[in-house]
C-alpha cells in the first residue's frame, strides 16, 4: 500500500532532517569567543576541544591548582564523558555575561550549570571567574574538578571505557562515541529479527483466537497485523537496548525521538489496515445489502478516513520529533478554511449526503411528502436526492438543503389513519343519532383489519348546514392500495347505516327568509 510506505518515508526524511539540525549545533560554533571571556564562551571552547580528542587544550578551561597540570588531559576526557552522560547541557541557559548570572543568589565570581548525583548528594558543577579587569577569565572552579574522578568511577560503562582503544572513545556524529555508532548497527538487527519472531508468535495467538468467533472483522484484521506489528516490536526493543549502549543524553533523546517514531508508524500503519479491513467487511455485510444507498458511501468514507489518518500521523511524528507543530497546524487550519470557502456548497452538499445516509430518514422506494412535494425515492447521490411525483416527474433536491428540511416518510408507518367528517341533515332527529353513531361504532370495532385499540365515531359539532360527526380509525396495513379498498368498504356501510335509520348526508344549504315590507299612504 503506498499510503504507510509513504508515511514511513516522510518519518525517515523527518529524522534525517532533525539529526542533520542537531548534528553540527556544537561544530558551528565558534572557536574563539568575543573578549572579555563568560561562562558560556568557556563551556563552548571546552565541548569542541574534548569531543574531538585535544584533551591538552580543552584542560586548560580547568582551574588545576591544587591537582597538577600533568592530570589536566586525563581529567578534560573524563569530564566531558560525565557531562555528556549524565548532563543534558542547554548552552543558552548559561550566561554569556562577562560578570556571570547576577541573580543565582551566588556569589559573583561564581557561575552554576547544572548537578550531579555524587556519593554526597546532588553536586554542583560550577565554574569561577579568575583574574581581574581584561585578564579576568572563567574556568571549571577547583572544587569541581576535584570531584570529577568520583563522578567518572561512577559512570555505568567504566570497564568499557578503560579497556577500549582510545580512539573509539571520540565523538562522532550528535556527540556519540565511535564505538557505539559501531554497537548500534549490530544491536538493532538483533532487536528487528526478535521483534520478527514476537510479530509471528502474535499472529499464531491473534489466529488462534480469532478462529473461535464468529465475526468476520477480526479475522481480516489479523491479516494485516504481521508487518505493523514487525515494525512496533522492533522500535520498542531498540528503545530498550539504547540504555545498554550509555548514549550522551543528546543522542539518546534524538534515537529514542527516532524509534518512537517507528513506533507511530507501525500504529497508524495497523490503524491503516484496520480502515481497509472494515470497509471490506461493510462492502459484503447485510446492512449494506439493505442499504445499497450505502455503498456507494464506503469508498468516500475510506478516503476521507485515511486522509485524516495519514494527516494526523505526521503532525504527531513531527511533534515526536521536537518540532514546532502550532504553526503547521494554524497553516492547515486556514488553507482548509479556504477551501471550505470556495467549495462551500460542494461540500455542504456533501455532508448533506452523508448525513441522509447515516441517518437514515428516507430509503430507495420510500414515500415521501418533503413540504409541497410527494413522490418516491429514486435515488439518493453524494450531491442530491431524486424524487418520482405521483404526475411521473422527477424533482432533484440538493443533499445540503434536503438535510435542514421536514421528511415525511410514508414507508415507516405502520398502519393507516382514517380521519374524516360525517354530515347529517338537520332533520335527523336525537334518537337516529344516537342510534347512527352507535352502529358505526360497532361497524369500525368489529372489522377485522381496524385497530381495535382506538376508534373515534363522535358528534363533534352542529355545523351552518349539518350535524358533524367525527370519524376516526387506524386501518392495520402499509399498503395504500389495499388501504383505499378497505376505506371504500367502510364508507358504503356507513352510507348503508345512515339510510337504514332514515337519515341522509347532508349538502350544504342556506335558508333564506323573506319578509314583506308594507307602505302606508298618507
């Protein structure tokens, strides 16, 4: 699939990018800094001298009064072995004042940057001005590098350091040693072919399992789960066997950044498969059979699933990676805004479409009243909806509008109602009313295909030209056709019923009274 390998390669291109950026951020730096000397000019010049191997010229940013100056190199290499182990260094936290950080509360001749853990405590490591006026300069204070042959004997790797060549023991590139750049190949093609053998013993046990349910899902998602799985397996594995190789904090952070993104991949590439897996089980499933407006769904909703998916797998990679994504995510945030106003109706249309077919209100075939119009369904697209009327012409409504208006659905009723008005002349006397109402009651309860539960057979009012009765049952069937016979039939009763008890449907008449006016002469 060329969407993961896509992902995995945008990753490996990030990583190389983040490792070229903190790769040379010590080499750029210059050799001699600007006079008077500071703290920071001081770490500076010692870093660059002893992670090339000049153990001579990086000790003389060592204060060795008190310890000879012959110890100096062998002290130099060791210090910078504990700082570069046991000390994330942030060279823009140390002052570049001449005069030091006046607000430590030390004192002023005195600059801290940072602690170790020593058989006394955490220890500070500081250095101290020395000097006075422009010949003033910073070094590593006395008390410090009398405490740096504790710290080292107390470094994890000790044997390895004491019987490697020294030349292995130089920095190469983001400050870690040649002989664990060396180490590292080896050590992770150990961990990629334990993490092969725990992929296939997971896919032994993830089969076993899978074969006693009776699902389909998980046994298409067990398929694709071998190769992501490959793939965390390994990641984590290497990020355990870094502690055996004792990186400088540096490169440790920025291999533990790369194998943690390894294992994004391998998540959102399992994520990936399991999208794949689902639509192909939704293409065969019987809700889809009983939805064929659906189908035509799936495709879209799986590209609009995996582009979210891919998206948010490289902001979150990128954020593993250490760097900035608030910008990036502003800058979607408004291409995408542009787009949605540029394409608005197209996708309001869109979403419309997806609405109507989770929701459901209408189906292919349905009856439907949408304000004026009636009619069936046709079809139901990704843009717009068809309907058939009763005079055979088709009215094409847009998803978008379709979704914000009433659906009357004629299909999920489950019987029909019948409400009507039945007029009396007004001659009909109180007995053949009573006497009406009576046996049409009992006509509409005894039928066999009304719903017994609720008949209605009231006089409900004495109207300007008949005696209104109110009419009101449900018939139990959907059909319509079948609907309108059984109306016909009740109807010619009722007429049957009327005329037995000596009354008639009244029509609407007006009586009108004409009074003879008579004129006297005078």
């Amino acid at each position: 699939m060329r969407s993961p390998r896509c992902l995995f390669w945008c990753s490996f291109l990030l990583t190389v990018a983040a490792a070229a950026l903190a790769g040379p951020a010590l080499a750029q730096l210059p050799e001699e800094g600007p006079e008077p000397d500071s703290p920071r000019r001081t770490v500076e010049r010692f870093l660059m001298a002893a992670r090339v191997g000049r153990y001579a010229e990086a000790a003389q940013e060592l204060d060795l009064s008190g310890v000879g100056k012959e110890r100096g190199p062998t002290l130099a290499r060791q210090l910078r072995e504990v700082l570069d182990q046991r000390m994330q260094l942030d060279l823009d936290k140390i002052s570049d004042n001449p005069a030091g950080n006046r607000q430590d509360g030390l004192p002023a001749d005195t600059e801290e940057i940072g602690r170790l853990a020593g058989p006394t405590g955490h220890e500070p490591v500081r250095l101290q001005r020395l000097g006075e006026g422009e010949a003033a300069s910073w070094k590593f204070s006395r008390q410090t590098v009398r405490r740096i042959p504790a710290w080292y004997d107390r470094l994890p790797d000790r044997w390895l350091r004491e019987h490697l060549p020294e030349p292995l023991w130089r920095s190469g590139p983001l400050n870690i040693l040649f002989w664990q750049w060396l180490a590292l190949p080896p050590l992770l093609m150990i961990c990629y072919l334990l993490g092969r053998l725990l992929a296939w013993l997971l896919r032994v046990v993830v089969n076993s399992l899978v074969r006693r349910t009776p699902w389909q899902w998980d046994d298409a998602l067990a398929a694709g789960l071998e190769r992501p799985g490959r793939l965390i397996f390994t990641a984590l594995l290497g990020h355990l066997a870094l502690h055996m190789l004792h990186l400088p904090s540096g490169g440790q952070r920025l291999l533990s950044s790369v194998l943690g993104v390894l294992v994004l991949v391998g998540v959102f590439w399992a994520m990936w498969r399991f999208v794949s897996a689902m639509i192909g089980v939704a293409q065969h499933s019987e809700w889809v059979r009983m939805h064929p407006a659906a189908l035509g769904m799936l495709p879209l909703g799986e590209r609009l699933a995996k582009m979210a998916l891919l998206a948010f797998g490289l902001v979150v990679m990128l954020r593993e990676l250490g760097f900035e994504v608030t910008s990036l995510l502003a800058g979607i945030g408004i291409g995408g805004l542009g787009i949605a106003l540029a394409a608005q109706k197209t996708v309001e249309h869109l979403f419309g479409g997806i609405t109507l077919t989770a929701d459901q209100p209408m189906r292919v075939g349905d009856m439907v009243k949408i304000d004026a119009i009636q009619g069936v369904v046709e079809h139901i697209g990704l843009r717009s909806t068809r309907i058939r009327t009763a005079d055979r012409t088709v009215v094409t409504i847009p998803n978008g509008r379709l979704a914000d208006m009433s659906i009357e659905t004629m299909a999920a009723r489950d019987r029909i109602r019948l409400h009507m008005m039945l007029g009396l002349v007004y001659h009909t006397t109180s007995a053949q009313l009573r006497a009406i109402l009576s046996e049409i009651e009992s006509l509409l309860r005894g039928h066999k295909r009304v719903w017994p539960e609720l008949v209605v057979v009231r006089l409900a009012g004495l109207g300007q030209s008949a005696l209104d009765v109110e009419i009101m049952c449900w018939f139990e069937t959907t059909d319509f056709n079948e609907f309108r016979a059984l109306r016909e039939e009740v109807l010619i009763a009722m007429l049957e019923i009327v005329e037995k008890h000596g009354s008639a449907i009244a029509f609407p008449t007006r009586t009108v009274h004409l009074m003879e006016q008579r004129s006297g002469r005078a």
